[in-house]
C-alpha cells in the first residue's frame, strides 16, 4: 500500500528529470525550472498521493507540464 510518506521519497527521484527537461528544453537555470515546476497546479496534484500521478514516467509529467505552462490546463493521459 502507498502513503503519502512513500509519494514524498518518488517524488525525490521525479522532480530531477522534469527539472532538467525544463532546464534543457526552455534554455533556464536549475532555479528557474525548479520555481516552475514547485509553483505548478501539476506539482500540487502530483503530491497528492490519491491521484496516482506519482506512478506517471518524468517524461510523461514533464508533457503534462508543458501543457499547463503553455495553454493554463493540463491534459492527463487516458489510462491503457
């Protein structure tokens, strides 16, 4: 069963990918994507253990996040 303690630590190996992506992609600093990516309506779902988000590849967050920053609402994937 995962808790909300256990969608912190995923959360720790996550947020490194989107930061790079972000930093790589948009040409700004590690403070920036960072800022970007802790102050999105995304991050704030993404934290909530009960939407499953967490479980998403960096790659797939990192698009959903893309999505938010350029049109202000976030496309989330139909299940397979």
């Amino acid at each position: 069963m995962v808790n909300q303690e256990n969608v912190n630590v995923v959360l720790t190996l996550i947020t490194p990918g989107i930061i790079q992506m972000l930093m790589n992609n948009r040409k700004i600093t590690a403070e920036a994507a960072s800022m970007l990516l802790y102050n999105s309506r995304l991050y704030k779902l993404l934290e909530d253990e009960t939407t499953k988000l967490w479980h998403l590849s960096y790659v797939l967050l990192y698009d959903m996040l893309e999505d938010e920053l350029t049109t202000g609402d976030i496309t989330f994937p139909e299940e397979q």
